[in-house]
C-alpha cells in the first residue's frame, strides 16, 4: 500500500465518521502527493462543502482559487530544466 492510499483510506474514515476538518487534511495530503488526481481534488471538495455548510458556488469559488494559487506556485518546465 503506498502512502497516498492510506491518507485516502484515512480521509474517507473521517468522512464517514463527520468529522470533515480531519478528511480535508488527509485529502490534502493526497492532493499533495497526487497532485493532477481528480479523485483527490474531488474528495476534498466534498469534505470541505460538508464542513463548512456552503452552497455549490461557495465551494466552488474557493476551489477556482484554490486551483489558481497551486497553478501560480508550479514550476514551470523552464524551471524543471535547470
């Protein structure tokens, strides 16, 4: 088993127990390591619209963000080459 499926497994654990706050951080983890996982991107999205009580366009305002910040902070393959 490779660590990004243990914090997936432990993401939907806390899940299903409700407590979202502990499934963000586990799904971030998987984000993190997965980081073009759409599996994970969608998992946090759903654990962070449960946590927080929003409507759809809440949750995904913050992700459209969310998304923009991960892209500005990429290197670019430019940067890969040095």
């Amino acid at each position: 088993m490779i660590k990004s499926d243990l914090n997936l497994i432990r993401g939907h654990n806390a899940y299903a127990n409700e407590k979202y706050d502990l499934a963000i951080k586990y799904y971030l983890k998987d984000l993190e390591e997965n980081p073009n996982s759409a599996r994970a991107l969608n998992n946090l999205a759903i654990s962070y619209f449960k946590s927080k009580s929003m409507n759809i366009s809440g949750t995904i305002k913050y992700f459209q963000q969310l998304i923009n910040c991960l892209l500005y902070t990429s290197p670019s393959p430019r940067d890969r080459q040095k």
